[in-house]
C-alpha cells in the first residue's frame, strides 16, 4: 500500500516521552521519564462516590451531548479559581479542552501558517514543540536564564525577525526545567507583545502545585489589551484520566477556540465535565492540592539530596520551588541519549533533554521527574543514574 499522506507528516515524530513511556510500563523500571502524578493520591473513593450521584441525579443529560463551551457551572468555577493567579474573569472567557494539550493543538491551528514563526524558551515543552509542529513553523528559541526570557533578548528577536505569530511560554516550574519566572519578566513579556502586537500563549499545568513562598501573578494578570491566552488543566491538581483542561482568553479570541473545537471533537466529555464539577462542588480540592504539595516536596527534596550527595563534581541541576522537575546539565562530551541507553539497562528510565529544544543541540542536558516514584525508588534510581554517569566520564 502507498498511500500519499499530507507533507505536514513529515515533520510529526512520535513524542519521545510518549514511547519512553512505553518502557515504564515494566514494574521494574524505576522511572523519571514521564511527568506523571502520583496515582496514590487521586482521590478514587472520593471520585466513585461523585460519579455515582452524577449518573443516579442527571444520567440522561451527563451520557448526552453537551455544548462546545462547555458545562456552566464547572466554567464558573473555573473562573473563580482563576483568582488564584490574579486572573478577574467570568465562565465567558472559559473554553473546557481536552486537557489543555488540545489547547495548543489548537493554537498552532489557530495562529499558524507554513513558515510563521513560534518564539519559545530555550528549552521548551516537548509537547506544545510538536503540537505546533503539525503546522509547518519555523522556531526561535529565546535566550533564557533563571528567571524566565530574557527581555533584551527577546526585544532583539521581535526587532530583526518576521512573520512572528505567537510567543509560547510556560512561566511556573517550566516544563522541562523547573523555573518560574519573575514578575518584573512577566510584566516585561506582557509590554513587549504590545508593543510588537503579538499574542502570549501562557500554559500553566503547575503553577498551584508550590512548595515554596507565593503563588506569583500570572502574565494574563498583566494584560491590558486581551492578547494573553492562558491555558490550565486538572490533570495536575485532581486526575489526568479525565481529560479537563481550558482556555481561558478575550471572548473575541476564545470564539476563534471554540469554532475549532467544533471541527475537532464537538465538546469534551460531558460526563468527565460533570464529574470534576460535583466534586469541586462536595471537596475542597485546594486541601487535596495541599495534600499533593507534601508529598511532591518531599520527594524533591529527597531527590535533590541524593543528587547532590551521588552525582559527580561538575554537572549541575535546578533546584525547582514547585512543579514536577528538575533539570540536569552534564559535562559536554556526555550525550544525554546514549545515557538513557545505559541507564534503560541498569533499569532506570528519564528524558534526554534535547528534544526539548526544537532546533536541536544540548544533547548534554536530562529531565527528571520527582512526582512519580516513591521514596525508596527515587533513591535507588538516583544512585543508578549517578553510577552510570560516572561510567560515561
């Protein structure tokens, strides 16, 4: 068979997460691959016992279609948990997605023409890199340092480059390396995109889970002229199975979301919507979050004490308020990939980091995830990694 598929195919390639995460599977893999929650702490009791009265109260309607916007008292709460990052908005600015990766699919369709331009972080998510792949753009990657972009820098591209359609950022506990941005770069990002009259596309998966001091302000909070679409999920704070994430945008942006979300999948599940809702409104899920954060700090603090105690001289990794990551520079000879090989066979399993730079290099550099094993694995699985560095040395 040959059949003759879209050119667009050509660059789509399987997330590498995504295979590694096939690995994972086996029980003796101790794995820091993917950026998967703790499944000890969904609250599945909690969750049979909403369902349940969901079905038994408003059955007929939760099996139904629904509308594309999505269910009205879940927006509502949304929009008043958008307090929470500095946010004053009304369930009108709330679109329901399916988890908020379907936002920046729908971004890229959305925003972007063969050969535009996506300015980014250096490095950036793997999964909106190949989200916004499947339009044809071009990346630029902006220079970035502890806190966020760098302003300067960032102006410089704005300046010289065109066809720039949307600058893509992820602002708490960046995905892959942990930081947060300051607020003085947050306010900064805001001014220059008014300046150059370009849309920010602000995904914030972690931003409630932070171990340390305060939530900061998100960049939607500084924006003055409606051209920030921020994007949030609960796949982080509740349960990734469901699949609930928004955007949350101007209504005239967010009718651009909602039109291609009719072309996509209609709605998203109304039962799921329903769920989530009924238990927003029996828990209190800012104690469940609370409960995530102990566990999570804990584990981040045994994993980067281990790192410093096991590691060799030399290699450096990010010491993250929050989130689910850290992230790991290594000497320059070591190629993070062959790494991954060595350690798959000494039964440990990460994410090399140079998928997360879309225009390639930095193949010294790893991502490790903290939220997923426990606390005897994470030791042992460090220990693992450190033991095959030093083997590569």
């Amino acid at each position: 068979m040959n059949l003759n598929y879209a050119k667009r195919m050509d660059g789509i390639k399987a997330s590498e997460i995504r295979e590694l995460l096939k690995l994972t599977q086996r029980p003796e893999i101790i794995s820091f691959a993917g950026g998967l929650p703790a499944p000890e702490l969904f609250p599945v009791e909690e969750v049979k016992e909403v369902m349940q009265e969901v079905i038994e109260e408003h059955g007929r309607n939760a099996l139904q279609y629904s509308t594309t916007e999505g269910y009205t008292p879940l927006r509502e709460k949304i929009a008043e948990r958008m307090k929470i990052v500095g946010v004053d908005v009304t369930a009108d600015n709330i679109l329901i997605t399916s988890g908020s990766q379907q936002g920046l699919d729908f971004t890229g369709k959305i925003f972007l023409d063969e050969g535009d331009v996506v300015l980014c972080e250096s490095p950036s998510y793997l999964g909106a890199i190949n989200a916004f792949k499947a339009y044809q753009p071009k990346f630029i990657e902006v220079p970035t340092d502890d806190y966020g972009m760098i302003p300067e820098e960032l102006e410089k591209i704005l300046k010289t480059t065109e066809n720039v359609k949307v600058i893509y950022v992820i602002p708490d506990f960046q995905n892959p390396t942990g930081r947060t941005w300051s607020v003085e770069r947050r306010k900064k990002l805001v001014e220059l995109a008014n300046k150059y009259d370009l849309p920010i596309v602000e995904d914030n998966p972690y931003g409630e889970l932070r171990f340390e001091g305060e939530i900061p302000p998100s960049v939607k909070s500084f924006d003055t002229e409606g051209r920030v679409i921020y994007l949030g999920s609960f796949s982080k704070t509740f349960c990734p199975g469901f699949r609930i994430g928004w955007t949350c945008a101007a209504p005239e942006v967010l009718n651009k979301y909602i039109l291609v979300k009719q072309g996509a999948d209609l709605q998203a599940s109304t039962v799921s919507q329903m769920t989530v809702n009924r238990f927003l409104e029996k828990y209190d899920l800012d104690e469940h979050i609370e409960k995530i954060k102990a566990v999570y700090r804990k584990r981040r603090d045994l994993m980067l004490k281990t790192m410093k105690e096991e590691l060799p001289e030399g290699i450096k990794f990010t010491h993250p308020e929050g989130g689910l990551f850290t992230w790991v520079v290594l000497p320059e000879h070591i190629n993070a990939r062959e790494l991954a090989e060595k350690a798959i066979e000494k039964k440990v399993a990460f994410v090399p980091g140079g998928s997360f730079f879309p225009n390639g290099g930095n193949e010294n550099t790893l991502r490790l995830n903290y939220s997923n094993m426990d606390e005897e694995r994470i030791v042992i699985g460090v220990k693992r990694l450190a033991e095959t560095i030093k083997e590569m040395l």
